[in-house]
C-alpha cells in the first residue's frame, strides 16, 4: 500500500542521486577532454588511453592487479564456500563466536587489518610482494563469499537434502546432485565480488604491497598525490566501468538463480 | 495385541525422544502392519511429526529402537532404509524437471535405464502426471507438486510410505479429492502407510487404525469405529468429534452430540436445560442446551446433533428435556 | 552428516592466522617502544601510550572525533530522506534506485575522492563553471581546506548509510502507520512517532558504519586536505610506512579501536533506551 510521498522528498531524493553521480560521471567525461591542464572542454579524444597502454608502469600495475585478483578469488571462494557449508553442522552454541570470527574482516577498518598484517609479515619475515597482498584479499573476500552463499544455503534449508537422502543418496551424491546446483550462483557471485573487491581494494594492499608488486590502486594514489592527469582520468573510468560491470553481473547471476525477490548486494 | 499370522511392517520398541531436556516424545512401544493405513493424528507439537522423522531416520531416538522388517534400523541413516518419505511441502528439487526428481531415487541406487523408464512411467501412469513430466516445479499447482512428490517416493516401491501432513497447503475442496485419491493408491500399491495430520476427519476417512496423540504421549490406538465409540481419555473423546462430557465425583463419562435426544417435555427426562442456540448446518442441525445446575457442579452446556428425521421446530429459550441410552454412556479416565 | 564441520578447520586456522594473530601482535606491540635505529624492542613499556598523551596527538584525537561524528550526522540527515522515499516508491522505482545506489559502493575510494579534486581545483570544473557564468572573477580556495574533507567523507560514506536506512524503514509495518493515521495523526506525527523509532536498528547500523569508516579513512585527508588536516589515522598509517615508529602506531591503533567500541557501545544504548519504551507499546 504506497503512500504519496511528499514531493520535497523526491525533489531530495533526484539531488541526491545526482550529487553522487555527477563527480564520477565527470572523471568519465573528463577522460576523454582533449586538454591537460584546463577545466574546459576542449574536444574528444582517445589519446589517454592509447597512452596508457603505452606505459610500462600502468601494464605492470595491472597485470599486478590481475594475478593477485585471480589468484584471491579463487582461494577465497573455495574458503568462503567452505565456510558456509560446514558451518551447518557445527554445533549450536560455536555458530555465533564462529560467525563473529568470519564478519571481522567486513567490520574491521581497513587500516587496522592492513597494519597487522604488515606487522605479521614482518614479524614472520615474509618479504612483501604479491603473495602477501593475495593473503590480505583472501582474508577479507572470504566474508564476503561466506555471507553470500549462506543466505542461499539458509534460503534453500535442509529439506531438499532431507528428501534426497531419504531417496538413497549418500552424503556425496546429495551434494554433487542437490546443494551444489543450489548453492552455485552465490558462489559464482561471491567470486564476482571478490574480484572486484581485490581490483578495487587500496588501504590494505597500500601496507602490505612490495615496492615490486603495486597494483593499480596504489599506482593512483601514487599518481594522484603528484596531481591530476587526464591519464588517470581515463585509468580510473576504465577501473570505474569493469567495477560496475562485474558488480552487476554478481547480481544478475544471483537473480536468475533466485527465480523471486530480488537479493540485494550489500558489502557488508 | 499381535494376532497369529500378522506381518509386522514396523515395530517401535520403547521410543522416547527428548530435546535440551524437554521430552518430546514419552516412552513408546507400537506396531505397524504390513499394508496398513496408520494415521498419527494430533494437534501441533504433540510429537507426531518427530516419530515420522524418526521412522524415516532424520532424527534418533534418544533411546529404543526402530525395527523395519525385522532389522534393526535405529543407527541406519535414512538413505539406507527401504522407506520414504514424503515432505510436507514436497520438497521438489528445483533444478529438475518433473521426469528428473521421480528419477532420482531410481538414479541413486543404480538402477539400469530400462527399468529406470519402465518404473517411471508407472509412478505417473498412477499419480497422473503423464502430461507434465517435462515441466519445472515452479510450473506446477500446489495439487501437482504433491503427485510429483508422492510419485518420486512410490517409484522406488518402498516397504513403507511415510506422509508428513501431505495435504495441509491445499485447500478444502483438493484437499478432499486427494484424501480420496491416496486412499485408493494404498489400496492399489498395498503398501504400508504412516501418515500423519491434525486433521481429524482426515484421520478418521483414510485409516485403518489412529494414533491420537498429545503431548508426545499417546492417548488411544483404534480403528476409527474404536475411537469414536469409545474413547479412552478425554482427549480422545474430544479431539475426534465433537463430545458431551459428564463429570461427577464418581467419574467422568461421554455421550456424542447424535445419541443426546432432546423432548418438548421434562418429566422423565434424566436432564432438563434451556436451549440457548438453535444452529441450522445443511445436513444437520445442533441444539446448544445450558443444562440445569445440580449443587455445586458449573451449568453444563451440551450439543445435540439431529438429522433431517427430526422435523420438530426448536426454539431458543425453550425448555426441554435431555434424554439419552445408558448404553451410549462411555467411561473416560482422567 | 557431521563429518562436514570438520572441513571449518582451514577456514579458522587462515582466519586464526591471518586476522586474529596479527592484531594481538599489534596489541603486544603497543606495549613496546623503538630504539634510536627504528627497531623495535621487545620489552614492557607504556611509551607508545604516553607519546600519545601530547596536546599534539590529543587535538589530532579530538578533530578526528568531531569529523567522524559530524560527517556521520551530516550522512544520517542527508540519507535518511533519499532512503524513506525508496522505501516507500513503487517496486520499479526502489528496484532502480537501490542499484543506483550500490553502484558507488563498488568504485575505489580512490576514485571517487580524486573526482573531487577534479572538480575543487583552482583550475577546476566547479571554478571554471563560476567563471564561465560571471559569478566570481578568481578561482576559489576550496581544495586543502576542512570544508573539501567534510564534503568528501560525506560523499563517500552515504551509500553507507542509505542502504541500512533502506532495509530498516522498508521492513516497518505499513499497518501501523495505518493505524496511526486512523487514529487522527497527521503524516509528520506518524512519521516522527512510529516510523522514526522503528527505524533506529537502521539508523544505528548506518551510523555505527560511517563513523568507523571515517575514522579510518586517511585517503580523504591526505588528498583532498593537504598538509594542514590529519587525523589519526593519518598518523598511524605514517608510523608504520614513513616514521617506523611501529610501537607507537601500535598504540595509536589500540586506542583508535577501543574508542571506536566505547562510541558504538554508548550509543546503542542511547537507542535501546528509547525503542525500549517504543516496545512497550505492544505488538502489532
């Protein structure tokens, strides 16, 4: 039953949605303005991205960024997935520590997770470089897969799997057969997610990256810190526009799977 | 009572089931016939559904044990009992096809795909489903979806077919048409089934014999006729049918509404009272009477059911008198 | 089937490895101090603790406090209407806007804090519009100042708190207002007296993400407030990756979580004073 809103709060609710587009709509537009230093528009052009493809920095970041987003997504699907399974048949009164252990990384503010494991490394001598930035990225993801899948194990409840034990499946055959087709588009989801939560992810990968293994997050950073530059402009529209893509199709995958209410995608 | 030559389907020998302390289900000991129609019949929580899935094997007994066919099944987990179960909101794998979940059972255990198709096509042959075996669940009635899911349990002819409230999401007039419809298919298949609802009506048309349960402790075991005519307890004689309870320091004893006659006069009656409802049901019609009080006793308000014989015109407020058989007297312990 | 359960152990030992040693390290190291070459020394010390104890490191403390609370009011007042009119839109419009919003949630910080430098610049897109229409003749100071932080916190952490607001004000029972205006309240009475109150698990869970996530979000800072601002997790994060200060950052960090627990604690019990009378108010 709608009620009619008041038509202050819409007229709010259109500025707000603008006022957070139009900074990012512009870094897009911006990324393709046929001047360097200038605030006007001054024609289209592609040439900052051919340019970037040219530097030897920005490929290096990114193929950096890739192999640690794979590598992590991969592993951290895998744990997350686990984790969510198993975690049915633990024992009542272990679920809540349990869950509390695997929602940390989601609560916990980047900085302090990116600072203890730079103190972990350091204190275990583990030289930084891309293995230890997966490491940082398979710890947070893993949440993030777990919270997903789960809803879609609690969603499907223990029934399905009742009813094919008791048509002779063993706990395998219930498995392969039954809660993996279930459970497959949160875990194809959970590792869309982590992708682009790896792709995306700054403040831990700041601490724990070698001087060898930036990824692309870090090389803006670094590049911004010196200024602007129609080059990032057009990094980051290209890192805008792959976050987006892969985010909406977690959800169409997640959606199509449902077959009902929608499941919104929620980092936390 | 075992009588000679019976096959013994099921034998539940003193099974108790208790949960974080609370006993759930009271120490019980019963058999099932093969080819019977056992109905567990009682209202929510009273333990009827815990001893299904404890047959089936979904939940252990915390002592006693369960012997299906003369084995002793208790530590078998229910993928190795030759019975199944059907859910009570069907539990049809989403994934699959209607072909697909009959299937399964078949596919579980091997069996080769000649027989595998022979088999299947029976179970939909019998549960009418041949139009449908291509469709997804999500595509089916609540009505369809059962069959489907009765169909997946009998194809892989089962010593014993356990029903957990099959009906309960259906609506009255489905409803009845399926009562029926399974009635008959147990009769056909000759298979031992356990069913279980709150359903008395439904108990009372389907089964051979009732389990009326309450509290995890059973009330009374009896063919329907049995539990009608004479029930044991006073929950017995007021869960199934509606029950005239008589209470007096001596004991407590029940006449049904049908076997209360009232009379336009009082004298000679055992009871007298005034008739605060008249209320007319179609085939029937109930006369609610507030009886006199004697002594100390509460002013007790009985029912009388009267059938189209009786022409007579009752009005509320009228005084009459309330007779009945001695012999319609049942004796209810407490 | 129990045997599952035993495949949670390499889940916990990562995690037991991963998250929970290494913040007891840090806690242990906050209890050390640094000698003269940058290393640390492993032997009691409260220095970390007293170095912090400074007008310095308090003021910076106290700014850091303001700014999150502040940017996470400014949040609530702002989001919570946007959130409200989802909430109560037609399943298309709410289906769109909900993906609208979550958008952003998917962009680097990075990204969406460096835009604002492209807009705040002397030479930027919002001085080169005020120009171009006449309304100012020299370029404003808006980049570097407390003004260009505050509004990039703001901008970052909204979607932060819409999204909770959403789900709470979505799942409030439309009977109840209802109910309200049946029994005479105006729609700001029923608005201020049941739906407010029964959004507070939202506004909490919002309030409670902004303001942890501001106080740990040094990028804003660093980029759009220049020398000038820092916050304490500025602070932190030079300990561990230009002063080598480690002991000391340690402690910084202890005491940056520890208030950040005593805030949240204070707080829900500041809602769960008041939804305890709105509770008394029976079940619907």
């Amino acid at each position: 039953m709608k009620k009619k809103g008041h038509p202050l709060l819409g007229i709010h609710s259109a500025l707000m949605m603008i006022f957070i587009y139009v900074p990012i709509v512009l870094v897009m537009v911006y990324s393709f303005n046929n001047t360097r230093l200038s605030g006007d528009w001054k024609g289209f052009t592609l040439d900052w991205y051919v340019s970037l493809l040219k530097d030897r920095h920005v490929m290096e970041a990114l193929t950096n960024s890739l192999i640690v987003a794979v590598v992590s997504t991969i592993a951290a699907t895998l744990l997350g997935t686990i984790s969510a399974l198993s975690m049915r048949d633990i024992a009542r009164k272990w679920r809540g520590p349990l869950n509390g252990v695997l929602y940390m990384p989601v609560i916990i503010p980047d900085i302090i997770m990116g600072l203890s494991l730079l103190v972990l490394f350091s204190q275990l001598h583990i030289p930084l470089g891309k293995s230890t930035v997966m490491i940082a990225h398979i710890t947070f993801s893993m949440s993030y897969v777990y919270v997903v899948v789960n809803a879609r194990l609690a969603g499907m409840g223990r029934q399905l799997e009742e009813a094919a034990q008791d048509l002779g499946a063993t706990y395998w055959q219930t498995f392969r057969h039954v809660t993996l087709p279930q459970i497959t588009p949160g875990i194809i989801s959970g590792a869309l997610i982590a992708f682009t939560l790896s792709l995306d992810d700054f403040m831990v990968s700041f601490f724990v990256a070698g001087p060898s293994s930036t990824t692309l997050p870090i090389y803006i950073y670094g590049q911004v810190k010196r200024g602007i530059s129609p080059e990032i402009n057009a990094l980051c529209t290209l890192l805008i526009l792959v976050s987006i893509t892969l985010i909406l199709l977690a959800q169409y995958v997640l959606n199509r799977g449902k077959g009902q209410k929608k499941n919104k995608m929620l980092p936390f | 009572m075992i009588k000679k030559g019976m096959v013994l389907m099921i034998e539940l020998v003193e099974i108790e089931k208790q949960f974080q302390g609370q006993v759930v289900v009271k120490p019980l000991s019963m058999v099932i016939e093969e080819g019977e129609f056992l109905t567990l019949l009682g209202p929510s929580g009273c333990g009827k559904t815990t001893i299904l899935r404890m047959i089936a094997g979904f939940e252990q007994p915390t002592s006693g044990n369960i012997v299906l066919a003369g084995k002793v099944v208790t530590d078998n987990p229910p993928n190795e009992r030759d019975l199944n179960l059907v859910f009570q909101h069907y539990a049809l794998f989403p994934h699959m096809t209607v072909e697909e979940n009959i299937a399964f059972g078949l596919k579980m255990k091997k069996i080769p795909k000649e027989q595998q198709k022979e088999r299947i096509a029976e179970a939909v042959a019998m549960t009418q489903l041949t139009a449908l075996t291509s469709r997804y669940p999500h595509q089916l009635s609540g009505g369809q979806q059962q069959r489907v899911a009765i169909a997946r349990a009998i194809v892989n002819k089962p010593k014993v077919l356990l029903l957990d409230e099959p009906l309960g999401a259906l609506d009255l007039q489905l409803r009845k048409n399926l009562q029926t419809e399974l009635k008959h298919l147990q009769r056909t298949l000759g298979i031992t089934f356990v069913y279980v609802t709150h359903d008395q009506e439904e108990a009372m048309m389907m089964s051979d014999r009732i389990v009326i349960l309450n509290n995890g402790q059973v009330e009374q075991i009896g063919t329907p006729k049995e539990i009608y005519s004479s029930p044991r307890t006073l929950f017995a004689a007021t869960f199934v049918g509606e029950n005239n309870i008589f209470t007096s320091p001596q004991g407590s004893f029940a006449v049904r509404p049908e076997k209360l006659r009232p009379q336009r006069s009082e004298e000679g009656s055992m009871k007298s009272g005034v008739i605060q409802d008249v209320l007319y049901l179609g085939n029937v019609h109930k006369l609610m009477v507030v009886l006199d009080q004697v002594g100390e006793q509460q002013a007790l308000t009985v029912t009388i059911v009267l059938d189209s014989t009786d022409e007579e015109s009752w009005r509320v407020g009228e005084r009459i008198g309330v007779n009945w058989n001695p012999k319609d007297e049942v004796v209810i312990q407490s | 089937m129990n045997k599952s359960k035993w495949f949670f152990t390499p889940v916990l030992i990562w995690l037991g490895l991963f998250l929970i040693v290494p913040m007891l390290i840090v806690v242990a190291m906050s209890f050390m101090q640094r000698d003269t070459l940058g290393n640390v020394v492993y032997s009691f010390s409260w220095e970390g603790y007293k170095t912090f104890w400074d007008s310095l490191y308090l003021g910076i403390y106290w700014d850091t406090i303001v700014l999150s609370i502040t940017t996470t009011v400014i949040c609530l007042v702002v989001s919570y209407p946007l959130a409200y009119y989802l909430a109560n839109s037609s399943p298309r419009v709410q289906n769109w806007g909900l993906i609208l919003i979550t958008i952003p949630f998917w962009i680097n910080f990075l990204i969406r804090t460096y835009a604002w430098v492209l807009l705040l610049r002397t030479q930027g897109v919002v001085n080169s519009l005020l120009i171009h229409f006449g309304w100012i003749d020299e370029p404003l100071q808006m980049l570097y100042t407390k003004g260009a932080v505050l509004l990039g916190m703001v901008y970052n952490f909204v979607p932060f708190m819409v999204l909770p607001l959403y789900v709470a004000i979505e799942q409030i029972d439309r009977r109840l207002l209802d109910a309200a205006s049946d029994l005479g309240a105006s729609r700001w009475k029923a608005f201020w007296h049941i739906a407010l109150p029964q959004s507070k698990a939202g506004i909490m869970t919002g309030s409670v993400l902004v303001f942890v996530s501001t106080a740990g979000m040094f990028v804003v800072t660093d980029i759009l407030g220049g020398s000038k601002s820092s916050m304490i997790s500025n602070i932190i994060q030079a300990q561990f990756l230009g002063a080598r200060n480690w002991p000391f950052g340690s402690a910084l960090s202890v005491i940056f979580v520890l208030t950040s627990l005593v805030l949240i604690v204070l707080f829900s019990r500041v809602m769960k004073s008041r939804s305890d009378r709105t509770r008394e108010g029976g079940k619907a």
